[in-house]
C-alpha cells in the first residue's frame, strides 16, 4: 500500500541527523529536488569517517545511490507493470545493450498513484540514458542524463470549520472525534476524507534534471583515475491555498452548501541547481604483508538557489476580494 504523501521523514546515521546534501548520487553532487528507483541499480550507506570517500560527508555518513550503468558485453531487458487495491498503475522499463567499444542503458517510469485519502495523488513521468565509449582498453567515457517530472496533490490536515457556536475554528478532525461533524458537508467527512477534503487545492509539481560525464582510467593495475562533471537542476512549484471550510451563508459564502472558502492563492516557487568538478587518483600496492590503497582527490561543487512566493487575490470590480 502506498504511504501517504503528508507524512514527514528524515534519515539519521549513527544517530546524526543526514540532510539532503548528504544523498549523493554515483558518489558525487548531492541529489535534490525529486526521486526515484527507477534508474538505480544499488544504494550505499557510508557511516562515519569513510564518508569523506564522498567529499565533504556529514558527521554520520553519507547514502551513495548508484544509478543504473551501460554495460560492455552484456544485454539487460526489463519490463514490469504494478497496480494495487486502488486503481493505481506504476510501468518501469530498463534496456541495456552492448555494441562492441559501445555500451547503452536505458530506464523509464510512468506512475499515477492514488491513496486512500479522498483527492490525493501522485503522478511520475521519467526517462534516463547512459552511453558508454571504450576508448580503448584503458579508458572508457560514460556520459548520463535523465529527467523526471512530478504532480503531487497532497493531503492538508490543518482543515478548520468556520460556522456559529463552539465549532466555529475547530479542526475538522476533532469535530470527527467528538461525533459533531454529522451536518458538515452532508456528512461527507469520514475519516478516510477527512485529511485530504481540502487537498485538491494543494498541488506539488516538480522537475529534476541531471546531467553527468565521467572518465575513467586504468593505467595499469596498481593506479588509476577518475575525472566527472556533474549537473543537477531541481525546480517546484507548490501551490497552497487557506484550508477552511465554511457553512451556508457565512463569510460570504454564496453556494447554499459547505464550501472551502479562497481568500487567496499562495505559489511557492524553488530552483535549485548544482555543478562541480571531481578528480580522484586510486593507488594500490602490497607491503607490511598485506594489501593497501590510498586514494586522495579534489572536488568543487557550487550550488545555487532562487526561492521565491507570489500571493494572488481575485477581486470584484468594487475592489473586494471574492470568496
């Protein structure tokens, strides 16, 4: 069963608490904005100081997620298709073929979940593509993209009553609790509704991108090197609107029923877009009886962000705003 998208998660390593620039992708730029399994083929979970195998980690670790690679002789083909108890359909596709010094890999994902909750849904729509060059036995160039696009109308469980006597600013969960929400909305409200009433008005959506070139050398068996140019763009919109539901008659309401009363329409808009540079020099040798590798690299990262909330008010041709 799907989880419900309202609810709130975070990650904690060693008892730290892991931020979002802590979840790196193929063990470099932090990945923002959305995701998805779709296109990933392991993830790593790095504790403590070997974080730092990843640049800057955080004090507990860091999640490496490696996506999916384009593999030198070897053909992989997948297909699934999953539904559940509430009309949702999830299709993922994931191809990858060799063509002599030229691998590919490709996945894809279509998704429209439904929920329990009345009106909350999610819908996914993404694509990845890896191509890899054997430049020749030593040296290989892989060069990724993938794209994906969310909409999610999500669940508000701040929903509020504006009527007469002691109801009036109740939470419309209490007033489910208490047995008093009989003559709200014809009795509509249950609570499989009752977090969601008002969700339809609520909508996320949302676009990852990312872009990544990687070349890898093998001078011989005791070193080699790897250089990656990494970009990552994560853009949302999210709409949000005053979550009340107002009886017959009041504030202005004209519709003769209960009714979700707009005073005004709140868009939040976050850009979000990273790059970098990566350098890493791997060494391997035998002494002291045993095997050693010392690695020692350099990163550059830079971040960029644009945040910003625009407020939109409809009015009447005397100036007032319409309910």
């Amino acid at each position: 069963r799907p989880g419900d998208y309202n609810g709130q998660s975070s990650l904690v390593l060693r008892g730290v608490a892991t931020g979002a620039s802590m979840i790196r992708r193929n063990g470099f730029l932090p990945h923002w904005g959305g995701s998805d399994n779709f296109f990933i083929e392991r993830v790593e979970v790095i504790r403590g100081p070997q974080s730092l195998l990843f640049g800057d980690g955080g004090a507990g670790g860091v999640v490496n997620n490696v996506a999916k690679q384009a593999r030198f002789g070897a053909s992989v083909g997948e297909v699934q298709i999953r539904t559940d108890e509430f009309g949702s359909l999830r299709s993922t596709v994931d191809y990858g073929r060799s063509f002599g010094r030229v691998a590919v890999r490709f996945a894809a994902v279509a998704e429209n979940t439904n929920y329990a909750r009345l009106f909350s849904e999610k819908k996914q729509l993404g694509a990845y593509a890896q191509l890899a060059l054997r430049l020749n036995p030593q040296h290989t160039l892989r060069l990724s993209a993938d794209r994906l696009r969310t909409q999610t109308i999500g669940s508000q469980p701040s929903l509020t009553l504006r009527t007469t006597g002691p109801r009036n600013g109740q939470f419309a969960r209490l007033a489910l609790a208490q047995g008093q929400s009989g003559d709200v909305a014809n009795g509509s409200i249950d609570w499989n509704k009752v977090d969601s009433f008002a969700g339809e008005f609520s909508q996320r959506k949302g676009q990852n991108d990312h872009v990544e070139i990687v070349w890898d050398g093998n001078w011989n068996r005791w070193f080699s090197t790897q250089v990656s140019y990494g970009y990552d763009a994560a853009t949302l919109r999210q709409v949000t609107t005053p979550s009340v539901l107002t009886a017959p008659g009041l504030s202005g309401n004209p519709t003769g029923v209960w009714a979700i009363q707009f005073t005004n329409l709140q868009d939040t808009r976050f850009l979000q877009d990273h790059q970098g540079f990566r350098a890493v020099a791997t060494a391997e040798f035998d002494a002291l009886r045993g095997h050693h590798q010392l690695i020692g690299g350099a990163e550059n990262n830079r971040p960029h962000n644009v945040f910003g909330v625009w407020r939109y008010y409809e009015l009447d041709a005397s100036g007032q705003t319409v309910v």
